[in-house]
C-alpha cells in the first residue's frame, strides 16, 4: 500500500535562513538584481504536513500570528505542490497543514521553507520520485530562497540567490533572532536601495554598486571554516540594511541595543526586518535573549548550521 493510499500524513521539517553576507548588484532592465549571499540554515523551522486529497489546500497553525496568510493560489506553498503536480502529471491533490515559527516577512524565507517542505513532502505522498536535481530546479522557479532551504547546510548563493555552492562552516554558530512586530516588503527595500545609491553617488562612503558581479569576501569563508564566531562577526555585512533601517529606522536602535547587550554584531538578515545577533556561544547568547527580552523585544535563540528540508518519521 502506497502513502497516497493511506491517511498517513507526510511530515517534512524545513529551517528559516539568515545571511550572513549580502553584497547586491545594479538594478537590471528586468527590475531584479544579482546578489551574491552567505545563507546559513537556523535551528527555527516550518513543519509541513501533507494528506491526500481531492483538491490542493493549506492551513496554518504555530507560534506566530498567521491570520493573515493567504490560502489561495497566490500561496507560495499551494504554488509548490500545483507546479510539481502540474509537472508530474498528478491529477489528485494534497490538504497541506503548515505549523509556523519563522517569523512572516521577516527576512528569514518562511515562505520558502514552506514551499520547500512541500515539494518534498508532496514529491513522497504522490510517489512521483523527482530527482534531487529536478525538485531543486523546480525550487528556483518558486523563489530565489526556495533552494537553500532545500539544501539547508551553509552556502554561497550568486544570481538571484538561487545558484548555490556549499560553504565549509565547523562547528556550530549561535544566533539571537530579533523578530520585529512588522514586516518589511522586499521589493520596497530593494527599491529604497537603488534610491540611496542614486542619493550618494560619488560620495565617499558611499553604498554604490559593486563593480561587476557581486562576490561573497573571503573572510566570510575564513571565518566558517574557522568556526570562529568573534572573525564572523567581523566580517558581516548586509548591502540591504542601511535601505531597511531607513524604511524602518527603529531597526538601528535595535541593532545598538543588542550590541550593548553583548551580542558580538548584529545584522539585519536578507531585506528584513528580523535582525539576527550574532553570541560568542550558547551561554552568551541565553544571556542575550534575556537581556533583550527584558527590553520587551521578542528574541529567539537558534544555532546554525542545520538540514534543509528533510522528512520526518514516527
């Protein structure tokens, strides 16, 4: 007896992601830009879990407000499981219930975590048996960040964020997560980008473009291989931060506190607004959260690196 045949659920687990490095190109004719990113995969994960059934549906529990999540089509899980049943030639459908803890637009690709989860969990429950090779190249048509989360691990990744290469990173890092009551939209933070290059062209300092493809800088891979926290912390860097601290500039304060509260550096992950703080270990960073949590901030513990989008048993 298949899965598919059964009322077995297929349960698949998929982590939130920081960057730990972001360097963003020229705006493109297309409106989009090159990116080249440090993803690390955070022990803040999104729960899938996947039913037969005639038609394709999601649901949403957890311990962040998803009230207002849609559930329609425009839904990037719902979009995982029609494009792979589109692509697999499936005719029946999959009633998705996804527990939530990575905060919503937030910067930490919850919604690629979902779609990843799906495309795995669905890919098991239907039998269609894809490839690693094809479920990733489906991943990259969903979303720049819908690959890592497949992957998990720590990588680089160049064009949209979608090509990726694994990045040496030894032992484990420690991560205070900042989640902001708001979210940011991605694409107005990209735009606030362009706005501030255009403002301080020519002037020292300045967040110009970087000539030519941007690259990951080799401290950052110094550092991972490393394993050192104190060279990591050194070496992060966010093109997008200074557009999302404008946005938003209550960001900026947030990122002194958690400074002078001892985090080793604080940066704001992706387009924002969750700011990921950066401890010299586990004690340190228990202490960070309480400290910061007494400044009635809401802040999560997490440690990278862990598995991308993997199934659960029992």
């Amino acid at each position: 007896m298949t899965i598919a045949a059964t009322d077995e659920a297929v349960h698949v687990r998929a982590p939130g992601k920081i960057n730990l490095f972001m360097r963003v190109g020229d705006v493109a004719p297309d409106g989009y830009h090159d990116v080249a990113t440090a993803y690390q995969a955070v022990s803040l994960y999104e729960d899938v879990r996947a039913w037969p059934d005639d038609r394709i549906s999601v649901g949403f529990s957890g311990s962040v407000d998803t009230s207002d999540l849609p559930t329609d089509d425009s839904n990037l899980a719902v979009k995982a499981a029609k494009l792979l049943a589109k692509t697999a030639g499936v005719p029946g459908g999959v009633r998705l219930e996804i527990a939530k803890q990575v905060p919503i637009a937030g910067g930490m690709g919850g919604g690629s975590a979902d779609a990843a989860a799906t495309l795995v969990a669905c890919d098991a429950l239907w039998e269609t048996n894809l490839s690693k090779e094809e479920l990733h190249a489906l991943a990259a048509r969903l979303g720049a960040d819908v690959p890592f989360a497949l992957t998990g691990g720590t990588a680089i990744g160049t064009g949209r964020g979608d090509r990726l290469s694994p990045a040496l990173a030894t032992g484990s890092f420690h991560w205070v997560l900042a989640v902001a009551d708001f979210g940011l939209s991605t694409p107005a933070v990209y735009r606030e980008l362009d706005v501030l290059r255009i403002e301080q062209a020519g002037r020292p300092g300045s967040w110009s473009a970087p000539a030519g493809p941007p690259v990951v800088e080799a401290n950052v891979l110094q550092a991972l291989r490393a394993g050192d926290p104190l060279k990591l912390a050194a070496a992060l860097h966010n093109d997008l931060q200074a557009a999302a601290v404008r946005l938003a500039p209550a960001l900026g304060e947030l990122i002194d506190l958690g400074e002078q509260a001892g985090a080793l550096a604080g940066i704001v992950s992706g387009s924002g607004p969750t700011v990921a703080f950066l401890a010299d270990g586990a004690d340190d960073a228990i202490a960070l959260q309480v400290a910061l949590s007494a400044a009635r901030v809401t802040a999560v513990h997490a440690h990278g690196p862990v598995h991308g989008a993997r199934i659960l048993h029992g």
